[in-house]
C-alpha cells in the first residue's frame, strides 16, 4: 500500500505557503509634514513635532517618529503662484517617513503634536486617510495644517514700579514677523493682560520692538500678590491665533 504522508506534508505546506502570502504585508512609503498655517513646514528650527501612525478601527500602533528638517523654500511656498500638483516641498523639507507593512486597504489614523520645542505653544492635529498596499504616499505627502502663534514672554522691571512685558512671536515654524516682511508686524495684535482670577488688574498692548518677532510692552504698578500673565496674538488677515499664559509674581517691597 502507497504511503499517502509526501502528499499529505506538500498539501499542509502548500496551504500554509498560501495563508503566509495572504497575510503578508506590502511595503508602504507615508511621508507625513506638517505645515504652519499661512507659513511653512514645521521643523527642525521650533524641535519638530512627534507623529503617531495608527490603525484608526483597531488602534494598534503602525509607525512613530519625529518630523525633522528644515522649514522649506520661503518664495516656493510664501511668494510664488502655486500649480496643481506643483511640489511646495524639497529634499530638505521637513518631514517624517514611515514605511508600513499593510495587507489590505487601511484606514490610517496620523495624530502629530508640537511644536515640541515650544512646548507651551503645541497642539496636537489629527487625520485619518486610507492607505492602499503599496500606493505610496510621497513627495509632499500627508500635510497636516498646524494653525498658531507662538508666543514666548519675559517680563522685568520698569520704572516706578511698572512691568516690562517682552515677548518673542513668531509662526509655529519659528518664521519671523517684521514690518512689512513675509510675516507683516502690522497684521499681529498682541496683548497683555494681568489676571487674578477670572479679574482683569492690568492690560497693555505689545509694540514692535525694532528686532524680528520682538515685542514689548509697559503694565503700571501692580500691588503685590500672585497673579497670572496673558498674552493673546491675533492675526489680522487669518484665523491665526496665540495664547499662552504664566505666573507672574509681585512680592512686596522690603
């Protein structure tokens, strides 16, 4: 009687050859980018910003990574009439690429928080988009729109009591503002307020201070106590928005 085992072992290793192949993933190039709303790409010059990749129906983890790299080509992106399908991008642009084993049509959550070196001014951005196996999603990629100012603050003494407000403002891509620059000083409002809780002590608008993105300005004489520090920028011509907030201490006098 013929032994029926080589055609027994090469039928198990055939199916499980198949069900190996049915499974196996694609190789799948995402570059994702983020880009400063009516600025440019969001990088190495603010920290970057961290990325999460993610099956958006099951939630398990894909990818994760740092976007890096410069901010982009300022008359590309900012002066320059943009075609369809024009690249706004370079080589040098920052960016994040993940390369994801995907089996079958994804629907891919990216989650991307920062900027991560301006860390009170950071938000986070989320989309989701179907990734097909091997569709490659490269040049300029999956860009995400990070709305926001960037607003960092210093204060100090003035004279007779008063409180100098300092404050360095620029796009979350840490591109600069100045009169009549790419980034017009005279499009931005920003304003300082003094709280005790929900109260308002003082207020003072901020005036360009002769230095990109430097503002400044005078709060009168506070009694002492504890108290929180406001800044709010606005944009005149887009709906970008700052705000961050600090303590600010006045101790009474020895």
């Amino acid at each position: 009687m013929r032994s029926i085992l080589p055609t027994l072992f090469l039928s198990m290793s055939m199916s499980l050859s198949l069900a190996a192949s049915a499974v196996a993933g694609t190789p799948t190039h995402v570059m994702v980018r983020a880009q400063s709303l009516d600025a440019k790409f969001i990088g190495n010059h603010t920290g970057g910003l961290q990325v999460t990749l993610s099956d958006a129906r099951s939630g398990a983890v894909l990818a994760k990574g740092l976007i890096s790299g410069g901010t982009g080509d300022t008359p590309r992106i900012m002066l320059a009439p943009h075609l369809r399908n024009a690249p706004l991008s370079d080589k040098d642009t920052a960016g994040f690429e993940a390369v994801l084993d995907l089996a079958q049509p994804t629907l891919v959550k990216v989650d991307a928080v920062g900027p991560m070196g301006r860390p009170a001014s950071a938000i986070s951005v989320s989309s989701t988009m179907w990734i097909i196996p091997g569709h490659d999603v490269l040049g300029d990629g999956w860009v995400l729109t990070f709305p926001g100012i960037v607003i960092e603050p210093t204060t100090a003494p003035g004279p007779d009591g008063a409180i100098k407000v300092n404050a360095n403002v620029t796009m979350m891509c840490g591109c600069p503002i100045t009169p009549a620059g790419t980034w017009d000083a005279n499009d931005y409002r920003i304003d300082a307020t003094v709280l005790d809780g929900d109260r308002t002590v003082a207020a003072t608008p901020l005036a360009y201070a002769g230095q990109p993105s430097q503002f400044t300005g005078v709060l009168p004489k506070i009694r002492p106590g504890k108290y929180r520090l406001r800044l709010v920028a606005v944009n005149a011509r887009t709906p970008n928005t700052g705000v961050v907030e600090q303590a600010l201490d006045i101790p009474a006098p020895r």
